[in-house]
C-alpha cells in the first residue's frame, strides 16, 4: 500500500482557525474542520462539489 500526501486549502478570508479546508483526492473533494482536522474528513464527488459551489454563488443557502 502506498500514501498519497493531501494538499489542504482554505479561504484567504478565514482568520481564526474556525474555516473548512478542502482537497482533492483523485476525482473526490475532502472537507474537513480546521478546528478539528483529525476528525476525518467528509468525501464528496467532483460534481457535488462543483454543483454546491455553484448553489454558494447563486446565493442558495443565503436563508431567502
């Protein structure tokens, strides 16, 4: 078995530690708490995750 190392990102407007990280793995998104990384993190498709950003831009879970 071989380990791949994982390249985490997060907001350059996160300033408290309290921010979600993200990364890709293979095709997938991982998610994870900044706060808590080593809780795991959650796996979704490319294409949730590209259908959830485009809901963020859109305004779809502004609480309207």
């Amino acid at each position: 078995m071989y380990s791949v190392e994982i390249h985490w990102a997060r907001s350059s407007y996160c300033a408290n530690n309290s921010c979600l990280e993200v990364a890709r793995a293979g095709d997938g998104i991982l998610v994870r708490d900044s706060k808590n990384p080593d809780a795991g993190p959650l796996a979704v498709t490319g294409v949730a995750w590209t259908s959830f950003v485009r809901g963020v831009k859109a305004g779809e879970f502004d609480g309207r």
